[in-house]
C-alpha cells in the first residue's frame, strides 16, 4: 500500500518513545521507506539499532555524523520525504517547531521538509495543559502542521490526565489518510451501509443474519483514504469505528432506512454494502397457560427496499451500487435487482463460493452495469473495495 513512499519519523525524549517501533515495523511491512531521527534525549529510552534493525536504513542522531549516505543530510532526506510523523513529540520539540528552532538534526530536516508534517505531543498532563505548551499547539496548527490530539488515561509519571500518546494503529491511520492514495475522490460525498440489521421480537431475542459488516467497512475506509468525505451507516458489527469517517449507528432496518434517506441528500455515491432483515415481526402471539417458545406465534412483514426506494427517487448526479449475494442464479437474480431498482451498478457474489462467504476477509465478485459484467478472481475487501470504486469513477467520467 505504502510502496514508494517515504516516511521520516522524528522520535523525542519521551517514554512513549518506545511504541515508535511497533509503528516502524507496521510501516515496513506496508513496504513503506522509513528514516527514523532521534533527538539525543530520545537514545535514553530506546536504543537507534531498534530502529535501523526494523526499518533497514541507518537511524540518525548527530547533526554532524559522517557516516550518512547523503550529501547534505537533512536536506536530502527533506526532498526525498513525502510526510514527517514526530512522535512522541515533547513540550521541547513543540516550542523549537513553533518559532523555527533548528539546533539538532530532527530540527533541521524538520524545517526543511515541504511536505506534510503531522505532529503527536506526549508528556506529563500539567505540562500539556500549560498555557504556555496550548498556544505553541495553537501557533503550529495556524501554520498548517497537524496536531493529534494525545488521549487521556494513565500516565508513566503516575497522572492520569491528557497527554498519553495514541496507539500506533492510530498514527498509522493518520499517515495512511494522507499518503495511502491519490485523492481522486477528493470532493465527492459517499455513503456506505455496512453490517446486518436487528428486528427485534422481544427484549432479548431478534432476527438478524450473519453479516459482519467487513465488505461494507473496507469500502468505506477505501473512499476516505481516496479523499472522499464518507458516511458509514453501520448495523450490528464487532469492528471499531473507522478514522476520518462519519459513523452513524443504527439497529434495526427503520432505523438504517431512515439514516440512509438523510445522508443521501447530499451523497453523490451511495453504496449498499449492508445485509438488511428482509423480515421484521409484525404481531406475536404466545398461550398466555404455557408461556413456552413452542406457543410462540410470529407474523412477519417486509422490511424497507432501502436501495429500491433511493432508486425510485434517484437523482441523476447520484450514483447507486448495491450488492446481490445470492445461492443460486447468481448473474440471473442480480441483473434483475440491477434494472428493478434502478442502479447504476450492483456488485454480486456467491456466499457458497469459497472465500465470498460472510466473515471473510477475501471476497470473489462480479461487477455489473448495464453494459458490462466483470468477474474478479478472489481478493481482499479491501482490493475489492478498490476495484468498485475504481469502476464508478470510470463510468462517472463518461
């Protein structure tokens, strides 16, 4: 994902500097080029062979140091970098960014660099709460750097307050946001419906199905890294909230239709990627004498046509794509859905064929439009998710 990109990461004197190296690693393994500069304070918690073993390149300290393999080092490196993360980043690194200090070798590149440069304070709570600490924050922000927020919680000073560093599955979703893609869905609103919907027949019990929502989350993770500003319309799921993403939960079919209409006012995309109950309880009937499940009697009705009714109403500066997961028939049942409901694209699998099942994280699909049909060998939801958005932007072209 990250292949050909480079990725400077400055590491300050911080405790937290020792989760920089899990960050280092997940990086590499996105095939990503990782330079890692250390201030002098930061080698007293973390020891720079950690990070020449995990990233490959030679991690730099001295500003001074002959033995680099550029000509003039910081510049070098700032010309070939494509973002900077300083992480953990102390009150210190925050004054000397703020008024364009340049005393050390992470100063330097710092200011050096053109490209994006996204910053992580991390210290004590009294510390980051200074005023004095806000309005560098302030200053930097005004500026056009990126500040992540630390989160609250338990400190290694033995506070509990503001000031903790984010995980490294949170910075690497920051730098992903920014380098992952082109931003050529940069502008277009979309709305994505993921996971499967409850209808409840009791306080306890409902009817539901065995959708996980990843399908539906990995598309929506796709346009955000593409640019796009997302709304996930979520159901019953066991995955966390996506950065950079609207999130809107819901439960039951009534309460997806009704948060699908809002959002599409102002979609330009809208994918239904969510497996909606078809069937919701309309009366129950229970013998009052034996009050067991067995003298339990259910009468059902239709859930909501969500995609249907988007494509009564479409407009035709919206593009709709819903989804056909069938048994049986498969090409037959989805060009039929595909014509009935009006939409401009709809994507079918078989939940029989290996790897297309629910809780998968492969899937085997079939794009369809009215004038082509295109069968994809089994991938990850996430490259699936690319290739249908790569689709609707083509035929939004045209």
């Amino acid at each position: 994902m990250l292949k050909g990109k480079n990725v400077v990461l400055g590491v300050t004197g911080s405790i937290a500097a020792y989760k920089i190296a899990s960050l280092a690693s997940a990086l590499k393994k996105l095939h990503c080029n990782v330079h890692v500069i250390m201030t002098e304070n930061a080698t007293n918690f973390i020891n720079p062979i950690t990070f020449e073993t995990l990233t490959g390149n030679k991690c730099i300290v001295d500003t001074f140091d002959r033995n680099f393999e550029f000509h003039v080092e910081h510049v070098s490196l700032a010309k070939m970098t494509d973002l900077v993360l300083v992480a953990p980043a102390t009150a210190n690194f925050l004054a000397k960014a703020a008024y364009g200090l340049a005393d050390d070798m992470l100063t330097t590149t710092f200011l050096a660099c053109d490209c994006k440069k996204i910053i992580a304070p991390a210290m004590n709570t009294h510390m980051y709460n200074n005023p004095i600490v806000q309005e560098n924050i302030e200053r930097l922000k005004s500026m056009g750097y990126e500040i992540i927020n630390p989160v609250s919680g338990y400190l290694a000073c033995g506070d509990t307050g503001d000031g903790k560093m984010p995980e490294p599955e949170q910075l690497l979703s920051c730098i992903l946001h920014e380098i992952a893609f082109e931003k050529d869905m940069k502008g277009l609103n979309v709305t994505v419906t993921a996971g499967a919907t409850r209808e409840a027949i009791d306080p306890v019990r409902f009817i539901s199905n065995k959708s996980t929502g990843k399908m539906g989350y990995a598309l929506a993770e796709n346009a955000s890294l593409r640019g796009a500003e997302v709304t996930l319309i979520a159901g019953a799921t066991n995955l966390k909230d996506l950065p950079y993403v609207h999130m809107v939960h819901v439960e039951s079919a009534k309460e997806m239709y009704d948060a699908v209409m809002k959002s599409a006012v102002d979609s330009d995309i809208i994918v239904k990627a969510a497996a909606v109950a078809d069937y919701r309880p309309k009366t129950i009937a229970l013998n009052k004498i034996k009050k067991k499940d067995s003298d339990m009697s259910i009468e059902l009705e239709r859930t909501d046509d969500i995609i249907g009714s988007l494509g009564q109403k479409k407009q035709k500066n919206v593009f709709l794509c819903g989804f056909s997961m069938e048994t049986e028939n498969m090409l037959e049942n989805a060009k039929k859905k595909l014509e009935s409901k009006n939409l401009d694209m709809i994507v079918a699998n078989n939940v029989k064929t290996q790897g297309a099942g629910f809780g998968t994280d492969t899937n085997v699909v079939t794009i369809i439009t009215k004038d082509s049909c295109e069968e994809l060998p089994i991938m990850s939801k996430s490259q699936v998710s690319g290739r249908i958005f790569d689709k609707i932007l083509q035929i939004r072209q045209k």
